[in-house]
C-alpha cells in the first residue's frame, strides 16, 4: 500500500491519483492491447497523458 499524496484528506477518494492510471495500464499492457515499452514510455512521458497517448481513456 502506497503512502497517501501530501495534502490528502481522509475521505477523499484515491490516495494516489496516478495509480488508476497504472491499473488500466496493466490491464491494457496484459490484455495485449499495447506494448510494455509503449505503456512505459507514456507514463514516464507524463503519466496524466499516458492513456490518452495511447488511446485508452
């Protein structure tokens, strides 16, 4: 379990809010839906646009 974002208020929602984002990924990556090189290189890109780089939002 990952540390909660600085700032989150108990209640909240989603601690960590690139975490979704990995999921889907996974899911995508696993699903052979695209490349591992290709769900790594959008979300060390900019991880808030890595779906929709790679046509997954």
């Amino acid at each position: 379990m990952e540390p909660p974002d600085p700032g989150h208020k108990s209640g909240g929602g989603v601690n960590n809010r690139k975490g979704p984002v990995e999921t889907k990924l996974h899911t995508a990556v696993c699903a052979g839906k695209v490349s591992l090189e290709a769900a790594q290189k959008a979300i060390v890109t900019d991880w808030t646009t890595a779906l929709s780089a790679l046509g997954l939002d």
